[in-house]
C-alpha cells in the first residue's frame, strides 16, 4: 500500500475518452481504482474502457453522457451504482468553449452554455455524487479548470471566467463538505496537446509563439496532468482542499 494508491476506490470522469480525462483515467486504473469511461459519444469511450481493461481487467466501464443534460449525469451516477456500488472519486473534467474573440461578440446562447457546461453541469454531478461521500466520510472531487481561470485574455474570456468560478466552486464546496472529510480541489492545466487546444500546437509557429514565455518551454502531454490527479484522489493528498493545483509547465509564474 502506498500514498498513492487507489485500491477499492471507484472513480466516475467525464470527458475520459480522449485527453486529459483519459489519461486520469488510465492512470486512476494503474493505481488500482475502478473507473467509469464518459463522454458524449458511446464508441470512443467504448474503446478507451476496452483498452484500459486489456491492462487492468475489469477495471473500466463506459457510460456515455453529455455533461449538458442533467438526466444523462444522473444516468451516469446511477450506472456507475449498477455496476461498481459506490463513487468515492468524481472527477469533472469536461468542458465546453463555443466563442472565439472579445467579450462584445458573444451571444447570450453561447456565455450560456459556456457557464451551464463548464461550472453548472460541474455542480450537477458533485451533487449527485456527494450524498454517499460525505455518509461514509470518504470522498475526493477534482475539477479540470484551467491557467485561464488566473488570467484574463482577450480571445477567451467566457471560458476564463468560467474556470475562475470552477475555483471558486471547488473552495465553496470544500468549506461546505470539509466537515465530512469530503475534499474539493480544482487542477488548473496550462497548454496541453489535445484535441481542444489543436488549433495552439498544430502549426508548429505558433506552438513556438505559444510556449515561449513558459520556463520549461514546451507543451504538455494529457499524461503530465494524470499525477496531479492521483495526488489529490488518494491519501497522499489527504490535507489538501478547496486548492487549485496549477500544472503548466511554470507558464503563470514566467
Ligand atoms: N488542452 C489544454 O490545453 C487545456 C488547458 C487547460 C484546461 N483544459 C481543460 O481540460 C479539460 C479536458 O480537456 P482536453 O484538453 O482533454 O480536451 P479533449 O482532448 O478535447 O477531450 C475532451 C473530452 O471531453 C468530452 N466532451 C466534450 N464535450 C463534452 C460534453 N458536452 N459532455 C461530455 N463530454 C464531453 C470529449 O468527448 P466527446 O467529444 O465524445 O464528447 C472528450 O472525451 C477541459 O476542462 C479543458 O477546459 C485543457
């Protein structure tokens, strides 16, 4: 048994069939957890689940739900009840980013569904899940926000102000569930090669432009964000709540 360890723990993560959630979950997996594949589309997390159980048998399910909709997240509890009995690790990491440019020319659809999908739809499910942790005392809520939340930026803004109030979110909720030894924390990725951030890395011009006033001067891999994860789901994070955890390559401190 180590700090790190995630034996007996069952993990739901939205958006794990590709990127960062994937790669949380794959390494929740190694460190002996069960965890619960999800995104909009049912075969992608199908194969992710597939291929996460060819190394931990057993180890993963698929459920597909679309974190817009509050029934699919309930399905997406209920699920992971039917199958595994107990959620002791939820891990919000899908998000939506719909607008591209200043503040002026967003529609109100568009802020919308950037606040319902990155903070609303965040305390739908951490309001599902929660009932069960704070009853057995035991419980661990991680939010995938993002840098963006600690800057502002002129192409971005909506997105930003949502991952700021994801910080917000994670401290309330862990003043409000501290009690029961239920700890809500926040990681805050810098720029990571996924499909989301496609359009920063791709041309090779602009990854230069986009990593040059980063100390470690790269871009990060899905992988780079899985520790961060574990630290915070297991025992060796076991004092630390309603913190925003930044990984990014020291892009806020340059
Ligand atoms: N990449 C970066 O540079 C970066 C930096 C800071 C923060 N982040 C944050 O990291 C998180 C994960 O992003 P990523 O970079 O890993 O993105 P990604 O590689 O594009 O993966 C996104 C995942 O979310 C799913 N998804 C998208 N919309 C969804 C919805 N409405 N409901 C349920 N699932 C949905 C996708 O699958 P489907 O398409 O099948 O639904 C996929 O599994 C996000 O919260 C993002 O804001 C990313």
């Amino acid at each position: 048994m180590t700090l790190f360890d995630l034996t007996g723990k069952v993990a739901v993560i939205t958006g794990s069939s590709r990127g960062i959630g994937r790669a949380i979950a794959g390494r929740f997996a190694e460190h002996g957890a069960k965890v619960v594949i999800s995104s909009r589309k049912a075969e992608p997390c199908r194969k992710a689940a597939d291929a996460i159980n060819a190394e931990h048998p057993g180890a993963a399910i698929a459920v597909p739900a679309n974190i817009s909709s509050k029934d699919d997240l309930q399905n997406l509890v209920d699920e992971t009840m039917k199958a595994f009995g107990r959620i002791d690790i939820c891990v919000c990491n899908a998000a939506s980013n719909p607008y591209y440019g200043p503040l002026a020319g967003i529609s109100d659809d568009q802020f919308r569904k950037i606040l319902d999908n990155n903070i609303l739809s965040n305390h739908w499910l951490i309001q599902m899940c929660a009932p069960q942790m704070i009853e057995r005392k035991d419980g661990a809520v991680i939010i995938v926000s993002s840098i963006g939340g600690l800057r502002g930026n002129a192409i971005i803004g909506a997105y930003n102000i949502s991952k700021a109030a994801d910080f917000q979110l994670a401290r309330n909720l862990a003043a409000e569930f501290g009690p029961h030894n239920v700890r809500v924390n926040c990681i805050a990725p810098g720029l990571i090669k996924t499909d989301f951030a496609r359009a920063l890395w791709e041309d090779p011009e602009t990854l230069k432009r986009s990593t040059a006033g980063t100390p470690l001067r790269r871009i990060g891999e899905p992988d780079e964000i899985a520790g961060a994860a574990v630290f915070l789901a297991s025992k060796a994070g076991s004092f630390v709540t309603g913190q925003a955890i930044v990984v990014d390559g020291g892009a806020t401190i340059a």
